[in-house]
C-alpha cells in the first residue's frame, strides 16, 4: 500500500510529539515548527526539499533559478507564519552533470534571493548522489506566529494573489514550450515568497490563520478546514484570473484544475473575519498596489463547494 503524505506526517506526530518540552510551541503539522525563545521573539524553523525528477528538470531550468527557487519555497514557509527568515543551511546532492559553472550561476540564484530577504546561508553538507538534491533548512522569528488551523465559522478567504499561474508554467516545459519572458514560466520558475505582506498581516489584523499554497488553494482550504469546517467559493468568480481562463479555453484546458490543484504559486492563504478583511483591504491596496482576493468564506457545512456542487479532491500526491 503507498503511503499519503498526511499518513506519513501523522504517524511522524506519534513519535515526535514532544509535550513535556514547554519550549516546543508547535512541532509537526504547520508550515514551521515553532520554539519559544528567551527572548521576546518566537523561533520558527522549515525544511524543504527539491529532487531532481520529481520536483525539477534538469534540463529545464536554469541553476540561477533553480537556486533562487530552492531558497525561496522555504522562505514562503516563514512567510506564511508571520515571521521574518533570517538563517539557512544548505544540504546539497550533487552528480557529474553539475560542473563548476553550473554551480556558480546556482549559488548566484541562491545569494540573490537570500539579499532580497536579508536570509543569510551559513553551513550545510554536499554529498555524491544519482539524482541531484536540493535541501534548504531556513531559521526566522516573529513576535506572533500564526497558524494554519485555528479558523472560525464567520472567516472568509482571501489570497495575495491569482492562482494557476505555475501549474500553466509546468504545463508549458513537459509541452516543451518554454518561451521566453512567459508570465506563467516566470512563476514557476522564480516565486516569490510574499515576506512583507505576511508581515503587514500579522501588524494589522488580531486573530486570522495562514498558510502559503505551495500545494495548490484547494489543499490549503481544506487544511484550514481540518474536518471541522466546509467552504464555499464566491460565486462571482473574482478570485479566477482572465489571463488563466484565456489560455485555458484556448488550449482545450480545465482552468479550474490548474486554479485549485496546480500547486507552485506560493501565495498566501488567510482567513479572518470579514469585518477584518473591510477593514484592512484599503491599508493593503495602499501599501503593495494590489488587492487581497476575496475567495469565499468558511462555514459549519461539510465540504467545499463551487457552483453548488462539492469538488473532487484531484491534489498532487508526491508518494
């Protein structure tokens, strides 16, 4: 029998659990592990790995952004607990295809994205391996970490972005159509951790719950919902970006799959109440010249609708 990742994290809880320990804040199942620190700052630590085959093609993507890529998904993870990245460790599986150019224009990608967040790599470990590995662990802090399930029955959602647009970027390299300055390869390739926005976030509303989207919006939402709540999308499409319905319709494809399960946006997710959302869509728009996109809104009924009907579940298993 395969093993689901959920299977895998829930039988990880089992073991690791550590409630004696009152400095481990959250352990497993968020997008950080949290530790109280004796400061005043929470310390929030993630790990994300890239293997060649499965999450890149070698072939496909050039090291710089392989690089920016590999840092910045880890980055999203802090992001979205409202916290700042400071530290990273880089854990490197390399073969005889990557030469020293390669692996010049890969740390350039890396040191790139690690300027632009004030992220700093100081260790790691490189190993001979088959297929080329790319581990990041990033170390951040925040004041206040949130958290991925602690949503109400009034909640709505919002994201910091229109989603699709990645999983079109896929669709296009196994089409072998990666062309040049594409608005969808440019966010599959090159994503971009929404760092400040998290943290706006967490200044200006009291009690909300995130997370990023590295697995698609339909997978975040039905984390939020942790078999306690239902959802249901806005009926008036605001939340489904024309760009992505145009280039779905004319190439004979589901839009609504890519929407919901194409996974690699790295947006956030955010549920809060709707008064909060009033309240602070203005300051937002103000500060980073676009719109938090009201999605829909959580509630006490089982399922995730759409149009009336409830959605077949079509997330990317990895296992």
């Amino acid at each position: 029998m395969n093993l689901s990742e959920f299977e895998i994290i829930k039988l990880a809880n089992k073991y690791f659990s550590y409630i004696d320990n009152k400095d481990i804040v959250k352990s497993i199942g968020d997008d950080c592990a949290v530790i109280k620190n004796n400061s005043n700052y929470f310390q929030v630590m993630t790990s994300d790995i890239l293997i060649e085959k499965n999450h890149f093609l070698f072939e496909k993507i050039t090291p710089y952004n392989l690089g920016w890529k590999s840092l910045a998904v880890n980055i999203s993870d802090i992001a979205s607990m409202g916290a700042f990245p400071r530290y990273a460790l880089l854990s490197l599986g390399i073969n005889k295809k990557v030469n020293y150019n390669w692996l010049e224009e890969f740390y350039k990608g890396i040191l790139d994205c690690s300027k632009k967040y004030d992220c700093y790599v100081i260790g790691g470990d490189t190993v001979f391996s088959d297929l080329i590995v790319v581990n990041f662990s990033v170390i951040g802090y925040t004041n206040k970490p949130i958290y991925r399930k602690e949503i109400k029955n009034d909640y709505v959602l919002v994201t910091t972005d229109y989603h699709g647009y990645s999983g079109i970027g896929l669709y296009l390299i196994l089409k072998n159509q990666d062309i040049e300055d594409n608005i969808f390869l440019e966010k599959h390739y090159k994503p971009v951790p929404r760092v400040n926005e998290a943290l706006f976030l967490k200044d200006n509303v009291e009690d909300f719950c995130m997370m990023d989207t590295s697995d698609g919006l339909y997978q975040s939402i039905k984390f939020m919902c942790n078999n306690k709540y239902g959802f249901i999308f806005n009926s008036n499409n605001s939340w489904i970006d024309k760009k992505i319905v145009d280039f779905c319709n004319k190439n004979n494809l589901s839009y609504m799959d890519f929407i919901l399960f194409g996974g690699e946006d790295y947006e956030l997710s955010i549920a809060m109440s709707y008064n909060d959302y009033l309240n602070i869509k203005d300051k937002y728009y103000k500060n980073f010249g676009k719109e938090l996109i009201l999605v829909g809104k959580f509630t006490n009924e089982a399922g995730i609708i759409y149009s009336n009907k409830s959605i077949e579940d079509k997330t990317f298993n990895h296992f």
